[in-house]
C-alpha cells in the first residue's frame, strides 16, 4: 500500500480557510512537508515541520502533526485564487533525504 | 541563487531514439534527486546522489535509463532507447540537509 496517502480534492470558497489532510504510515519519518504544484511548474516547497514538533506556522500557513496517529494537515488561512493548485505531502525516513509523496490534493479556490 | 536549472523544458522525439536531460542543481547543496511524475503513478524517485556518488538506484525502471553525476554542479539522465512509455515529466532536485528544491521539469513526449 502507499507510505502517504492524501485525499484527492478539495474545493474551498475564497477567503475560507482550507484544510489538507494527510496520513503516513512509517513512524520512523524525520520530517514532513508540503509542497505546492501549479500547472506547468514544478514543486515548490511551502512548509516543513520535524517529526518533533507538532505545530507549524508560517504566515497564512499552518501545519500540524499528530505523530501517534501519523496525521499531517496543512491549514491555508483566507484562502486565495492563487492558491489553486496540488498540493502533495511527503515524508523522509531517519537514514535520508529521499521524498516519499502521497498522490496530491487538487485545491480549487471557487468565487 | 538561480535554483535548479534544467534543460530542454520539452523534448518531443521518436520511439528509439536516445533521451539526454540535464540538471545543473543549486551551488553548495551536496544531494540530487531524480524523480519522473506521471498521472498514472504520482510522483517516483527515480535515483539520487550524494557528494556525486549514486546512492540508491532501485528507482531506475529498466536498463534503458542511466544517471550520472560528473560533477558537484551538474547531472544528466539519459534514456537509450526511449519508448512512448517513459513519456513524463522529468524532475531534477537538489538539497542540503532537509530542505529540497525542485527544477521546472522537462516534459518528455516519446512518439
């Protein structure tokens, strides 16, 4: 089965906040993260959090990790047109740097 | 900084046909990922390198894809032959430590 597993979409009315969930199955994960793919680009990289922690904030971003359950969310506040996009969580073990990505959320931010 | 650099973004050839991507990776990170995304299979790592040392391959789909990594500042993947199979979207990513950065991508399209 999948290592991350993400729900497939998401539609959120703008200025809402959004919220993006995520589960991991390995518990030796180090660190989490949440990138962030517009049509035609590549991965951009919004967030992290370290398996030791539990929360993250960023500006309008918030991560937060509940690691007994082996959840991740990614809470957008006020969500914007420009937020449009897929938006994959992904997971390094404790011995690399190597991605594990779930399949991605397509957020779309409706008027 | 300039961030990951690849090249060509497109590549459109023939079934056969020898495939050369590059990636010039950011100055000072001592980690290369490649990774091929597909609508059929997500995101895959395909092989990274440490310090230009290849250091888990088992990504690679078939003998027909090689890697190598000549020095600190640039990297290539090549398919020979190439097959409409592997067209994809081809991603270069470069880190130091945790935080790892992504290229545009070159989109491969094997007629």
């Amino acid at each position: 089965g999948e290592d991350v597993e993400q729900s497939l979409f998401l539609s959120v009315r703008e200025g809402d906040s959004s919220v993006i969930n995520c589960t991991y199955t390995d518990s030796s994960s180090t660190y989490l993260y949440w990138y962030k793919q517009e049509p035609g680009a590549g991965l951009q990289l919004l967030t992290y959090i370290f398996s030791n922690m539990d929360m993250k904030q960023d500006q309008r971003l918030t991560v937060l990790l509940n690691k007994k359950d082996k959840h991740l969310s990614l809470r957008i506040a006020d969500t914007q047109t420009g937020d449009s996009a897929i938006y994959f969580c992904a997971e390094t073990k404790s011995n690399d740097y190597k991605l594990s990505f779930g399949a991605g959320t397509t957020v779309t931010v409706r008027a | 900084d300039a961030g990951v650099i690849q090249s060509p973004r497109h590549e459109v050839t023939e079934m056969g046909q020898e495939v050369t991507l590059r990636c010039k990776p950011i100055s000072g990170h001592d980690y290369l990922f490649w990774y091929r995304q597909t609508m059929m299979r997500g995101l895959e790592l395909l092989i990274y390198f440490n310090n230009n040392v290849p250091i888990d391959d088992s990504g690679m789909p078939e003998d027909r894809f090689s890697a190598k990594m000549p020095n600190a500042s640039f990297s290539t993947l090549k398919i020979q032959p190439s097959e409409p199979r592997d067209s994809a979207v081809y991603f270069c990513a470069s880190s130091f430590r945790e935080r790892q950065f992504f290229g545009p991508g070159t989109r491969l399209t094997v007629l």
